[in-house]
C-alpha cells in the first residue's frame, strides 16, 4: 500500500515526530479522549513515543496513521498494533472536536482496507470502554463480543464480518 492514500474524501498517511502535537492535542482533550488510555501532556515524551513507535512500523508490529481533510488539515489518528499471526488490534482512535461523524465512518473503511490488502484479512480483535455508549451501539452491529470486565467489553470481528460491514458502510457515505 503507498502512502499517503486519497480515500473517502480523506488523506491517510503514516504518523511522522511532527505530528507530535496534534496528537497530543487530540489525547489530552479531557473529552474526546475520555475513553482512550491517559497521555500525560508533555510534548518531549510525545515525540520519544513516535520515534519508538517507528521502530515498530518499519518491522510492521504496529502502523499509526493521520488522516486529514482534503485541505491536508489534519483531523485524526488510528492505530493498527499487536499485529499477531492470525489478529491484530485497532485502537487509539480519535478525531478531532467539531468534525462530523462520517469522519470516523471514513477511517474505519480505510482500516479495513488495509487489514484486507496488507494484513490478509486477520481477525480483528479490540476494545470498547463500556460507557462509550455510542461505540459500542456502531461495534454491535457488525462484531461479536467476546467477553468483558469491569471498564471494557472485548470484540472480535472476522473477515466476513468485516466484509459485510464493508459493503454496509459504504453505501451511507
């Protein structure tokens, strides 16, 4: 897959030490990070977790993507990691305040293209914080859950699914 890649009226392309702040901005957002893992708000250790993450990325462990406006505006981030024999996970995803939500519809059809082209299809296995109310309604409608604990319930989505969510998704957009 060369990237960046113009889809779905976005830009994708691979998370660069630049983009430090803006991910930042997005992870320390008291509100739309509330279900993401805590980041502490410092720039410095930002950028050292992006040059440890492309460690990772160039031995295709872990892949962190942007996606920007066709203004090349950047408006959010996903992670593809624990990238297994069989699954990998996607997660750490985040878009920026005020953009609509097609914007998240949009991203998660590039994921799938991706897992399809350079993942071979591999079950999907992730995360959703139970009172992330409106995820877990857009997750249920296409995932199995796998089990759950006190904060999360676990999901898997296989490649038919995944399939099927596919085509669903891009009918609406």
């Amino acid at each position: 897959m060369q990237l960046p890649i113009h889809k779905y009226g976005l830009i994708f392309r691979l998370v660069e030490e630049t983009d430090a702040e803006f991910i930042l901005s997005l992870r320390t957002d008291n509100i739309h990070a509330r279900y993401l893992s805590p980041t502490e708000n410092d720039l410095q250790k930002q950028i050292d977790w992006i040059r440890k993450y492309k460690k990772r990325e160039e031995k295709q462990q872990e892949f962190y993507f942007l996606f920007a406006d066709e203004d090349n505006q950047p408006v959010g981030v996903v992670r593809v990691y624990d990238i297994q024999n069989d699954t990998y996970t996607n997660g750490s995803w985040i878009v920026k305040p005020g953009c609509d939500e097609f914007i998240s519809i949009k991203s998660d059809l590039f994921l799938a293209d991706f897992a399809a082209n350079q993942l071979e299809n591999k079950r999907c296995v992730f995360d959703v914080r139970k009172d992330n109310k409106k995820a877990l309604r857009f997750h249920r409608m296409f995932s199995r859950i796998t089990g759950e604990d006190e904060i999360n319930y676990y999901f898997t989505i296989d490649e038919a699914d995944a399939k099927r969510k596919y085509e669903f998704l891009t009918s609406i957009i």
